[in-house]
C-alpha cells in the first residue's frame, strides 16, 4: 500500500532526510508546511505536493482530506519543525487520524509526554520518534557485545560533542531556551538517549559547567560512568575549524578505546521510516527516558569540580 505523508518545518535542516525516506519507502508527500517560503527542494521529490506558509491552513487542508477517502486522507505526518512545537504538532496528527513520526526530541518538558500516551489510547494513533542512532549497524553490534559481556562492572565513558555554530544559532529559535530546551535537549539529546540506550538507565548526575556556548557533567549509568561535554564554540575544535568543510567533532571512548560510527549515517532515516511502515518503531516509552534526563540536567545546580569526574576538555581549556 502506498500511504500519504504530510510534513511540517519543510524549510529546516533536517526535512531533506524524511522527505527521502517518504520516497525511498515509495510513498507520498500530499502537504507541507513552513513559515519560509524557500522550498524549492520540493520539486526533488514530486510536483504535487500543497505547500503552505500558515499552520493553520495546512491543518485546514489536512482536516478536509481527512473527511474525504481512505485514498486521500494523510495516514502519516512527519515533523521537522522547531522543538517547541513537537508536541503541538503530535496532537494536530493523531486529531486527522495520522500517526506522528516526530524529529528528537519528541517535547523539550517530560511533563508533555503522558497527555500524548492519553491521546494515542483515545485516537488509536501512535506517535514515533526518530531516534536513529539505535539502527546504526555499529552501534547495534555493540550493544549486542555490550549485553554479552556484561560482568557487574562499570564501563569508563567519554563523550566529546562540538559542532561549531555561528552567531545566527542563538538568534535564531535554537538559542532560546524555551523554544529548544538549550544545548543538552537541542545537540545532545541523541547522544544521551545513546547512552542509556547502551549502558542503561541513569542514577547520579552532575552538571560542571553551562554557558549559552558549551555544557559538561558527569553521569553515572547502570553499566558505566560517564564524562561528557557538548559545545558550539568552534575554539573548542581539536583541529582549526574550516567553514564549509570540518566543523564538527564526535567522540565516544568506551575504556579507553574509540567507538568509531563516523560512517554509516545516509540511510538511517529510511530505515527507521521501514520499521515504522512495518508495525514497530520507536515510541513515547523509548523517548522518555532522554527527555526526563536532559530536563535534570538543564535544571541541575552546577557541582564542584572533581577532576575524577571531569571531562578532560573541562579541566585542560575551562
């Protein structure tokens, strides 16, 4: 069967890689949305697809195909827009009878989330969340060895994460706080529903440092002890940054050993768009857990620095 998509925040970073994974699954974008009007990247991907500036409208539309045929109603709306707006945007597809596959994270206050799971009980609607760090096949295999070998004892975890901004971003809706959730739920939500992901749920946590630029702490996980640290600030770069071309630094190391998942990101989209086609997918329940733990640290009072548990970019340029 072939089913019609809908999208929201068209015009973002983010929208290319669900509007190829609607494709590749061979489906159909029927409507999209944007307050940008800079959209011409539709035209890659069919010349059908409504378009609208205004939210309202595009719901109006998506309510009128809605009471039309089984052949014309939307059955999935996919969303791209701002953070602050996910969770608006959920209700708006479960209310058209569409299941909702929502970019992390899936609300910024984990307060949002059991009114959602009342309205998935009351629509029969599912809402997905695209945590596609969980289909990388690397870090599948590693789970699988991580479970394997599990022995009681705690895995020594450093996470690095820079990816270098300009002045644009805290201007933009991605610098305010309330619009994004701030660094740790807008860059570094991926990486801390990772960890969970492949060590298990979180206990102690402490936040080092936080400024509009960078963010660092300790967190103490079921199956490992972890020293983390995000930042935007291109200085923080281990290497000159080179606009255009390198601007990003990840790192994980597990015991002292680099996790290398640098390659293998093109198709993750797609395949997460295939499991939810397929009847599974990522819910509410899966996304809880990075939600709940980025609000504890946004909100945590800073710690003392204890250069045991100091991330080392921490101690060596702070």
């Amino acid at each position: 069967m072939t089913y019609n998509f809908a999208l929201t925040g068209v015009g973002g970073y983010i929208a290319p890689r669900h509007l190829k994974a609607i494709r590749d699954t061979g489906n159909l974008l029927v409507a999209a949305t944007d307050p940008k009007d800079s959209v011409g990247l539709l035209d890659q991907f069919g010349f059908e697809t409504r378009f609208f500036t205004e939210f309202e409208r595009f719901d109006r539309h998506l309510e009128k195909l809605r009471r039309g045929t089984e052949e014309q109603r939307v059955h999935y709306l996919s969303i791209c827009s701002p953070n602050y707006l996910h969770d608006a945007h959920c209700r708006a597809a479960l209310r058209i009878g569409a299941h909702a596959i929502c970019e992390k994270p899936l609300v910024i206050n984990p307060w949002n989330l059991a009114p959602l799971e009342e309205l998935e009980l009351a629509t029969g609607r599912r809402i997905y969340n695209v945590l596609q760090l969980r289909v990388h096949p690397k870090l599948v295999q590693l789970r699988e060895q991580l479970l394997r070998e599990r022995n009681g004892t705690q895995r020594d975890v450093v996470l690095t994460y820079i990816t270098a901004r300009g002045p644009w971003y805290h201007v933009s809706w991605k610098g305010q706080l309330e619009k994004s959730g701030g660094i740790a739920t807008n860059i570094g939500i991926h990486f801390f529903d990772l960890l969970l992901w492949l060590f298990g749920p979180a206990g102690e946590y402490r936040v080092h440092h936080t400024d509009t630029q960078r963010m660092a702490g300790f967190l103490e996980l079921e199956h490992a002890r972890v020293r983390w640290f995000l930042s935007l600030d291109h200085r923080d770069l281990p290497f000159a940054a080179q606009p255009g071309k390198q601007t990003t630094f990840r790192s994980i190391t597990v015991d002292g050993g680099e996790l290398e998942f640098t390659e293998g990101f093109t198709d993750l989209h797609t395949r997460i768009y295939e499991d939810v086609l397929a009847g599974r997918g990522f819910g509410i329940a899966d996304a809880r857990p990075s939600i709940e733990l980025v609000h504890q640290l946004r909100t945590a009072s800073l710690a003392a620095r204890d250069q045991m548990l100091c991330h080392p970019f921490l101690i060596d340029r702070l």
